[in-house]
C-alpha cells in the first residue's frame, strides 16, 4: 500500500480528520474503588476483591490520588478543571466486566477543553484540542484458549484509567505519532503512568475519518483498536486513509465500524459493525458522591508540577545550545533526560550531548541496557569529558576509558593511571621528538616545503606513533608548523 502522502497527492480533493482516545493506566498504590494493589500479577484472578470481582451490595471508595493525578493531567493540558464533577455507569455486557456497568464520566468529567502541542517535521507547533479527561476503572481480561474455551482474568479489573479524547484535528499518521509521542511524554514526566504500551498501560484508539476538501460536515469515521505500537499505529492509519479514498473514489461507502490491524497483511480487518452508536444507557453513578473541587486543591496540585517536557526542550536549547535534533531525543526519554542534566551539572562541556547520544545510546542499544544498569553514571561520563577538556588524555583514549568504565563500574582518572593513558602536554618533551622526525626525513622536509602540503600529516603521524598515541595533538601540530618553517 502507498504511504498517505502519496495517497493525499494522488487524490488532493481529499483531506483526513482523525480524532484519538488515549487510555493511560495510572500508577497509584492501590486500584480506583478499593484497597487492591494496583500492579501487574501474573497467576490470574489473584489480586482482587469482592468490590472488582463486581459481588452484589459492595460499594466502591474512591482513590484520592487518582483525581490529584487527573487535576495534574488537565493542567499540563491547559484544560478547565470541573469545580463539580460525577461518576456515571455505563452499561454493556462482556465477561470481563463482572457488574455489567463500567464506572467512568459521562457528562461532567474532570477536566475540559484543553489541548496537547505537538512539533510538525518542518519544526513549527500545532495545537491538538483536548474535547475531555475523565477518570474510570478498566476492565478485566478475556483470555481466549481455543475455538470452544475462554477464561477471565480479573486482576486488572478496577485499574484507575484517565482517557484523553481529542477533536479531529490531526491530519495525518505522522501527526498522530506526534501526538501519542508527546501526551506520552508528558504522563511519564508527570510520573502518573509507566508508558508501557506492551502491557496496555498506555493504549490508544484511532478514529479516521476522510472527506473532500470544504466539505461541511465529517466523513463517517471508522475505529481502529487494541494496536500496541507507534509504528502499527502510524502504518494502520496509513492504509485505513488509502482504503476509505479508494473505497469512495470506486462509488462505494464507508461504514461506521471498528477494524484491527494485521501487521503480517498489512491491512485493517473488520473487528465489528457499529452503524450506529451503542446505547450505554449512562446515568450517574448513585454509590459515588459528587467531586467538589476548589481552586485552594488545584493550587497545591500546580505546586507538585514538573517541568513538562515542552519547557524542557525549550529550556535545553535556549540556555544549554543544544539543536532542536539533540533536544528533542534528549527530551523524549525521561530517563536519558536526567541523564544529561546531572552529567550536565558536573561538566559544562558541549561534548556531553555528543558524547550521549553517540556513545552511551550506542552501547546501551549494543549491550540491551537500561541506564539503572548502565555502569558509566552521569558523573563517570563527565570526568572523561573533563579530562580531555584539560588536556590530560586525548579522544582516543577516552574511548578506552570509557569502554572500561562501561564494563567494570571503576574510576576514570584510576583507569587513566593505571593504564598510563596520559597525554604528553610537555612542549619540551615533544619538541624533541618533533626535532629528531625533521631530522631524520630531510627529502620529506623538502617535498614539503616544494608545495606537497598534505606531507604534513606524515609528520603529524610519525609524532604519534613515537608518542603511542599519547602526544598533545594540538601541541604537536604547532611545533611541526613551527620547524617546518
């Protein structure tokens, strides 16, 4: 299948609205409604109580830390946060939703109106409108073993969600990427969410919907579920644009439906027909109390603020002179930003962000590392740069050090020692040795001196290997400038 811009160019009456509804599964201590733990078990329908397990006239009591971490979501959104919100039922019936209602917002969620900024690839910013944040519990799991048997595991049921739906305004897979990579940026460094999309912590449905250009209302949109990848998201969502086009452009029509991706066929598949919009039969919820919210409790929310990864990017390039290309990696994993800064903090050198992002990704992508494992800490890192900064060991050596400081945990300047990688920085030490290779070349001297310039790295050379490697590179050049005069 064609990418869309390709697609978008063959056909340029069409243009693409596509609207996302982002679960984010939130990493407080305990589940939303009852004293569960909330984490990842393994043996199925172990960590559950009567209040998840959904039994007949328990009533639920809602987490406190899941509204702080919600107030913070609708502020690093810019969203109105509700000074009253409520809890609302909505009704279905799967296996794994053991009351037959999940609880979530219907009308009146916490925050509203807000938007998420993301960068385009030509460098400016687009502003996403946020419609709503509400807060809800997620369901269980089904596990389906063969044809004829299925079996629910109910230890995520109960596990506080915050759904992010957004306004069509993304026009394309690309913004879309941005857009998951942002909002998931922002909830890491807002420590609220792991951002693991591989054990659904951090999940997204895509609504995609095509029309011809000035057209007043929306083409109908089709959902495409339960991808677990930016890059399946982004090829899905290519095809899905391509397959509603061709579908119009050969007189057919779209049909309001819900599709998943094949990544061996690469192509949406039809999951389930949704012609019209199910009737959950929303009402409030009469076992939860109303949520007043003041500006006093918002306050002290904003008090608990990080800087969120936008201020970061700008911060990093406007007072640390990185490119927006360093920054933008830098800032996009939490873990590396924090990296930096204290590396950062400890040396003021411009070889830092070179040095991470050409040696300590390169070695962590090599060895399959995180950085809690990784053994040059920012402080290592630093002292290396230190010394080749002052002269005390050249690049090459660094590499050594490095490369040791990454496999043993041990001291750089120690390594140094013992290794006696330190650099000659003696002008009298290498002048001699620079007097005794013009000696002993005189034809070179004079080839040179004839016009044959690029002999001069001959003699940079020779004092190298005397040196074995460890003369002052700079010094070494202006004395072989000096007695080739």
């Amino acid at each position: 299948m064609a990418k869309t811009a390709s697609v978008l160019d063959r056909y340029p009456e069409y243009e693409v609205n596509i609207g996302m509804e982002v679960h984010t599964q939130l990493t407080t201590k305990t589940k939303i409604f009852c004293t569960c733990a909330n984490e990842v078990v393994k043996d199925p329908n172990t960590n559950i109580c009567q209040i998840c397990a959904g039994h007949p006239g328990v009533l639920p009591v809602l987490n406190k830390q899941v509204l702080d971490y919600a107030i913070l979501a609708g502020l690093a959104t810019n969203s109105t946060i509700a000074s009253v919100c409520q809890f609302a039922r909505k009704h279905y019936f799967y296996p794994d939703l053991p009351k037959g209602y999940q609880t979530t917002q219907s009308d009146q969620p916490i925050c509203s109106e807000g938007y998420i900024t993301i960068r385009l690839e030509d460098g400016t910013d687009k502003k996403i409108r946020v419609t709503r944040i509400h807060m809800e519990e997620d369901a269980g799991k089904n596990i389906h073993a063969s044809s004829s048997e299925s079996f629910v595991d109910l230890n995520r049921a109960g596990t506080p969600l915050l759904e992010t739906v957004s306004y069509p305004d993304l026009s394309s897979a690309q913004e879309v990427k941005s857009y998951l990579k942002a909002w998931r940026s922002t909830v890491l460094y807002l420590d609220i969410c792991s951002g693991n999309m591989e054990d659904g912590a951090f999940r997204a449905d895509t609504n995609i919907s095509v029309r011809k250009k000035g057209a007043a209302q929306l083409g109908t949109k089709v959902e495409l579920k339960n991808i677990n990848s930016f890059k399946f998201i982004g090829d899905a969502i290519e095809h899905e644009i391509e397959r509603q086009i061709e579908l119009l452009e050969n007189g057919g029509r779209v049909r309001q439906e819900t599709r998943l991706w094949d990544s061996k066929a690469k192509e949406t598949v039809l999951m389930r027909s949704k012609e019209e919009a199910a009737d959950y039969r929303y009402f409030q919820d009469p076992d939860l109390p109303l949520i007043a919210i003041d500006s006093a409790w918002i306050d002290r929310m904003k008090q608990t603020m990080p800087e969120l990864p936008a201020q970061k990017f700008e911060r990093l390039v406007k007072d640390r002179g990185l490119t927006t290309y360093e920054a933008d990696i830098i800032v996009d994993d939490l873990a590396l930003a924090n990296y930096y800064e204290k590396a950062a903090e400890k040396s003021s050198s411009k070889q830092i962000v070179h040095w991470i992002l050409r040696d300590v990704i390169g070695y962590l992508n090599e060895y399959k590392l995180t950085l809690n494992e990784f053994k040059v800490t920012p402080e290592k890192l630093a002292e290396i740069i230190e010394l080749v900064e002052q002269g005390k060991i050249n690049n090459t050596a660094a590499k050594e050090v490095f490369a040791l400081v990454a496999q043993t945990g041990a001291n750089p300047s120690h390594i140094v020692k013992e290794k006696g990688l330190e650099q000659i920085g003696s002008s009298e030490e290498l002048e001699k040795i620079v007097k005794e290779i013009i000696d002993t070349n005189p034809q070179v001297v004079t080839d040179y001196k004839s016009g044959k310039e690029r002999l001069f790295g001959f003699f940079v050379g020779q004092a190298m290997a005397k040196t074995q490697g460890k003369g002052n590179p700079k010094i070494l050049q202006e004395l072989i400038k000096k007695y080739l005069q």
